[in-house]
C-alpha cells in the first residue's frame, strides 16, 4: 500500500489551511485496493515514483509529503490535502500538471476523476479573479433584478458580416441584452473577425439609440494569444466592453495571459467551454465542470456557461448542474447555500455570473430560472431563430416569456390574458411547446 517508500496515509489527519485539498474518485485495478490506488495518484501526484529513490531528502518528504485524509470503499472517493509548497502561485498549468497530470494515465488504476478542488488562501491571491464580476455586469447593462437575456448568432457559421450583423441588431431590437458569437465562429474567409465586429458595433450603436438601453456583444477573439490580444485591442478600439474566449480549446495558460491584457483594457471576459464534454462527461474517468468552474473564475472569466438543469439539449441534468448550489466541505471556506458556488465567498474573489446555454427556448424559460434563480443569463439559439416569424419575432418570445415569470403567472396565461400583446409568445408555445 506504499507508493515509492511512502506512507501517505492518516484518516485522523485534519487539512491545515495552507493544504490544497482534492476530491478524487478512483477505481482500482482489479485485485488492487482502493487505499493502494490512492497512495499511487497521491505518491504520483506530487512527491513520489514507482520505487525507492536515493535522491530523497527526508526532512523535505515529511514537508512536502500529502495527506490521504479520508477514504471511502464504497463511493471510491478519496480526499487528499497537498502542502501549497509544491505549487507554483500564480501558474495554472503547473498546478494542474501535478493533480490532474500523469495520474490520468496510470495503468495501476482503472479509472479516475477529480471531483472538485479547493485552492489555499495564498494561491487564490496569486490569480486575478473576475474584473467585473455580477454586480459589474448588472452594473454595465442596468439590469438589476432579473436574469440577462441573449442569443447566440445561427447558423454557427456561414453568414457574412452584414447578415452576422443584421441578425443581432433583431435581436436587440426584439428586447434581448445580450448577443455572442458561436463558439466555432472565429475569423473566417467569409466572415472576418476585424469587419464583422465592425458591422455589429454598428448596429448596436444604432439599437441602443432606437432602445433606450443598453446591449452587449460577445465576439469571439479565440486564437494564437497574440492574436487574441490583437482581437481585444479591435473590440476596446469600437467601444466593446466584452471579449469571448473558448477557455478550454485555448488553454488556462493563453486565458491567464487574456485575463491580464483585459484588466489593461477594462474588458470582462465570457468563457465558453467547447471541449469540456471530452473532459466532464465521463463520469468515472476526467475531470469535473465544477474544478473547471472554479478553475476559470480564479482566472477571471465574468461569465461562464454552465449548462441548463436538464432543460436543454446538453446531456448534464439537473442534479449535476445543481450541484454548483452547494460546496463540498473544505476547510475556511464561508459557505452559502443561496448562492452558488461561482458566487460564494472565496477568499474575496468576485463571482461570476452562470450562463444557462444550450437547446432552450421560451418555454424553457420558467424550468431555468426556477432551478437556477435570477443571476444567471440565458441564452437562446434555436430558441429565437426558429421562431416561425424570425429573429425578431423570437427575441420578442423570449422577453414575453421572462416577463411572465416576472409577474408570476404561466406563459399560457400571458397569453390568455393580452393575446395581441403577446403574439409572439403564443405562436412560440405552439411550435415548441
């Protein structure tokens, strides 16, 4: 039960605060148990090797040694606490090349999966966190009580800038706060990442003009970092307040570098996480959405999809995505309840705003807010440009919609109640609902 000569093992231990604390799910390879298992992740994860090594300074093992503090034989979770010494401040990737690197791929384990994290006071410094944060954004776009509401541009791809453009101004038009780019949308032949942002900051200069109120564009600046950094000077450049990164396909390397260009340039960041379904979805073997959630607000996204409680077309259900309502016990950690875990206490981080996104439409919209509360924002895309009349009759749907559930009553007695009112709507309930 002893990886590379050391004992890593003390179910009595209590974590110090200045100890990383892990959750791992492990199946052990057959005939193996879950306690050797774990001494093989802990041992690879920081300090150990297969064998016995001469090189080893003993005072500098007792110090550096982690603790397996608690093991469970019948959920095959383990928790481990990490002195912060053998983390780099400051140096995501290093981070997590310790406790989320070779240990994947250790063939003395059948299958592993880290659960959750829970950084140290003096590594949650390190990072720079959101910019802005909820009550910037609330701040930004005026809207104090209720959800934010947005769309994402279809199709994906194939539009031209204009058309691009064309779609979000009926969006915003329709009553939507917030228009982004597609996650696979970045600087194509023909659409031009320079001449499209150009032609939506146009229109949103116009709509919000026409409106009254403000809106907000998320392009989607994912590239080489250097080009990133190119694509956020463009956007501070047309008056932008917002930059999209796909924080996975890019790497926490490249979104630690944005993060710091955009605190120069007072921009907030929304974070979409293509690929994490590769990562998450497994759920005996990767890595968790919420050590990614936490992951990226320590970084410093504003916003971050999150996915939508089962009431879209993303395979999280609610039970899973709920689970950002509650924090696993760690220690020094104040904890509430009422709030997520991307809006909790975390040694002063400002939290960041969730984004319910992914197969939704206006009938959606009492299941989301209901699981999710008011401080999310909820994103349509098939959801408003399906509607039978367009984009904008969509737009108009979906603000139909909210404001019922604002006034407490069902969409069907919205409808009832102010048919003319509420048009949209209705023919909104008899395509999808």
């Amino acid at each position: 039960m002893i990886y590379g000569n050391y004992d890593f093992l003390d179910l009595k231990y209590k974590p110090k605060a200045t100890e990383v604390v892990c959750e791992f799910r492990i199946k052990p390879k057959k005939g193996d148990s879950l306690i050797k298992a774990a001494e093989y992740v802990t041992g690879e994860s920081s300090i150990g090797t297969w064998t016995k090594i001469q090189t080893m300074n003993p005072v500098l093992a007792k110090k550096l040694k982690p603790t397996i503090f608690y093991a469970n034989k019948k959920t095959f979770v383990v928790k481990i606490a990490y002195p912060e010494e053998l983390f780099e401040p400051g140096n995501m990737p290093g981070i997590l090349s310790s406790i989320a690197g070779n240990i994947f791929g250790m063939k003395d384990i059948d299958a592993l999966r880290l659960e959750d994290i829970h950084f140290t006071k003096k590594l949650v410094k390190s990072f720079l966190g959101p910019q802005f944060g909820i009550k910037g954004i609330r701040k930004m776009t005026n809207i104090r009580r209720r959800p934010l509401i947005g769309t994402i541009v279809k199709p994906k791809v194939g539009l031209t800038e204009k058309e691009h453009a064309k779609v979000a101004y009926e969006s915003w038009l329709g009553g939507l706060d917030v228009v982004k780019d597609d996650e696979n949308l970045v600087s194509m032949s023909f659409n031009n990442f320079y001449i499209r942002i150009k032609e939506v900051y146009k229109k949103k200069n116009m709509v919000e003009k026409q409106t009254g109120k403000q809106k907000i564009y998320l392009p989607n600046i994912t590239a080489e970092v250097d080009e990133m950094k190119k694509r956020a000077n463009a956007v501070k450049k047309l008056g932008g307040r917002f930059v999209m990164v796909d924080i996975l396909t890019a790497g926490f390397s490249a979104l630690q570098t944005i993060r710091a260009h955009t605190e120069k340039l007072g921009l907030a960041i929304h974070a979409h996480r293509a690929m994490h379904g590769a990562i998450t979805r497994n759920k005996d073997h990767g890595i968790s959405m919420l050590v990614i959630a936490k992951i990226a607000r320590l970084i410093g996204v504003d916003t971050l999809h999150i996915g939508t409680a089962g009431f879209g077309k993303m395979e999280a259900g609610k039970d899973e995505v709920l689970k950002y309502e509650q924090e696993v016990e760690f220690p020094n950690v104040k904890e509430d309840i009422k709030k997520n875990v991307l809006g909790q206490e975390y040694f002063g981080l400002k939290p960041t705003l969730a984004v319910a996104s992914g197969g939704i439409s206006p009938i959606s919209i009492r299941g989301v807010m209901r699981a999710m509360g008011d401080d999310i924002v909820m994103q349509f895309g098939g959801g408003c440009h399906g509607h039978p009349q367009g984009t904008l009759a969509g737009a108009k749907a979906i603000k139909q919609a909210l404001d019922a559930e604002k006034k407490g009553i069902s969409i069907k007695e919205a409808v009832k109640n102010n048919p003319k009112k509420n048009q949209e709507l209705a023919l909104a309930i008899d395509k999808w609902g």
